[in-house]
C-alpha cells in the first residue's frame, strides 16, 4: 500500500513538465494550468513541503493513511505549527506551496478532491515577539561542543559552525561537493531551490573539511544523519550545559547561523565596508541572496 509520503510526491511528479515552456503550453492549453509545474525549483519546493507535511500527519495523525483522507482541519494544524518558528512570510510562503499541493492532488488522483487551498491561519506575533531572536554565543556553542561526544551530530555541528549552515542541508552534503582545489563548498538544491558555492577561507573549515571526508566515496553523505537528529542533539546539548534562553525560544542551527553572521558581518565592517554592503553580503554568505533587508535585521541584530 503507498504511504502517505509517496502519495503527495507523486502528485507533484505527475504535474512536472520537464523541459516545457509555460507560455508555449499555456498557448495549446489555454489558462488551465494551475496545477502545472514547470520549474526544477518549484517542483524540489514542493517535494519539501510534501514530504514535511506528510510527517507531521503522520506523527499528530497516525489515523490518516492516504490524500483524501486529510482534512482542511489538519492543514490548518501544520500551518499553526509552523508559525511558532517562522516568520509571517515563510508562513505565507508554505501556505502558497499548500494550496499548490492541493491542486496537483486534485490532478493527478480521480478520486481526490480536497479543499486545502481555502485554509488560513490568524496572523502571529510581529517581529519583536517571535521566537528564536537570539543568537548562539561563541562561548555558549563552546560549551556545546565540550559537552558533546564523538558522533555524526556533532560533526554536523561543527559543520554547520564552520559554514553557517540550514540544519537541512547538512545532511545533503555529499564527498563530491568538498572541492579542496578550488576551496569551495557546494550547496545543491537548497532553500527555495537555490544552488551556490561558499567559499573555504580559513585553515580551520579546510581541516574539518577534510576530516570529513577521510575514507568516504565521492557520493557518499558528509554527515550520515537526519536534519531532526542534528536538531534533536543539539538541543538535548543546550538543555546539558544550560543555555536556557535558546530552550526556551525553541531554537536549534537557526541561532549558530546567526551567530556565524554577527561574527562575518562584524568582520567585514572591521575591514571597512560600509553596513549595507556588509549586510548584502552576509544575506549572499548564507544563501539568501540580494537587498533581502528583512533577513538582514533577522540574522544581524547588532548592526553598527
């Protein structure tokens, strides 16, 4: 019997138009093309987000096996869950991708016809309320790291430290994306479908780099775990060494992200760049792109 995760991939794979034109299928089509997917990075978005909401039914409702068996009730319940982390943008991101999702269901299987597109959530809190304001300390990550022992996890920290990593990512990272050569780091696919290169600068992410992939085939993961592990281990070391206030805003790789960006940011004004092209280029550091000023004041609270 498919699984609930298989069923919502599917559905984004039937509707990917690989290598077609939106305007040249919208001219054979007309304008019925709303379930239609015709970018590599719609179609990886959406897969994410399918496969995200597809364990979290199944963890908060283990009773719903297939598509049609989901209710506008637990679309609401996963949007409300990821408001308690996210920002008012993300949230309307997901909630966009959703009602996507929810078209391409009704497509692909005759015997679907879900609703998930006319679900909204309350608006949450402004900026200065959310959680995960604050940033890991390097005294505080330190302290982690001592507390740790030998384990995937803790590579996976001390990869994401090194580079500033999503927590999602580090998982992705394969033996074949370290080019020691050039001193790049790949990052394929990420966030939003973005791939882009960071930069090997320092002697310490070179050794790491290479610590890692001692032994390893070219294909094989840099760090052999699940992003929730690496959350889960972090957390579990912040509750050992009693970094309270990231317990208590719920925060994991988001706040050492933030961390590696006060610290480049303060790094390059100290090299005398003006605080916008600081900024801009610790929003490019990060994965994030250009002029998103929004993420800036996110990441770099402190902004001389």
């Amino acid at each position: 019997m498919a699984n609930l995760r298989w069923e919502l991939r599917n559905a984004v794979r039937k509707c990917f138009k690989e290598n077609t034109k939106k305007r040249e299928y919208k001219r054979e089509h007309g304008r019925k093309m709303d379930a239609t997917i015709f970018s590599y990075k719609t179609r990886d978005a959406l897969l994410d987000r399918a496969g995200e909401l597809a364990k979290f039914i199944e963890s908060h409702h283990p009773e719903v096996h297939h598509v049609k068996e989901i209710k506008n009730m637990h679309i609401r319940e996963y949007l409300e869950n990821k408001q308690k982390g996210c920002t008012k943008a993300t949230v309307a991101t997901y909630q966009e991708q959703i009602k996507k999702l929810a078209k391409c269901c009704n497509k692909a299987y005759k015997s679907v016809n879900v609703q998930w597109a006319s679900v909204s959530v309350a608006e949450r809190p402004q900026l200065e309320d959310r959680l995960r304001q604050d940033a890991m300390t390097a005294e505080q990550f330190r302290s982690v790291l001592e507390a740790s022992g030998v384990c995937g996890s803790r590579n996976g920290i001390r990869l994401g430290r090194a580079f500033g990593l999503r927590v999602q990512e580090i998982p992705r990272i394969r033996v074949t994306d370290v080019d020691l050569l050039n001193n790049t780091l790949k990052i394929y696919r990420s966030k939003g479908g973005r791939t882009w290169q960071i930069p090997v600068e320092t002697d310490e992410q070179r050794e790491l780099l290479k610590e890692l992939i001692e032994g390893k085939r070219e294909l094989q993961q840099l760090i052999p775990v699940r992003a929730e592990s690496l959350n889960k281990y972090l957390h579990k070391m912040n509750e050992r060494v009693g970094n309270k206030n990231l317990l208590e805003q719920k925060t994991g790789f988001h706040a050492i992200r933030k961390l590696v960006a006060q610290e480049r940011y303060n790094g390059l004004r100290k090299s005398g760049m003006c605080r916008e092209e600081a900024l801009n280029e610790v929003n490019k550091y990060l994965g994030h792109g250009d002029d998103r000023r929004v993420l800036s004041n996110t990441y770099v609270n402190n902004q001389w």
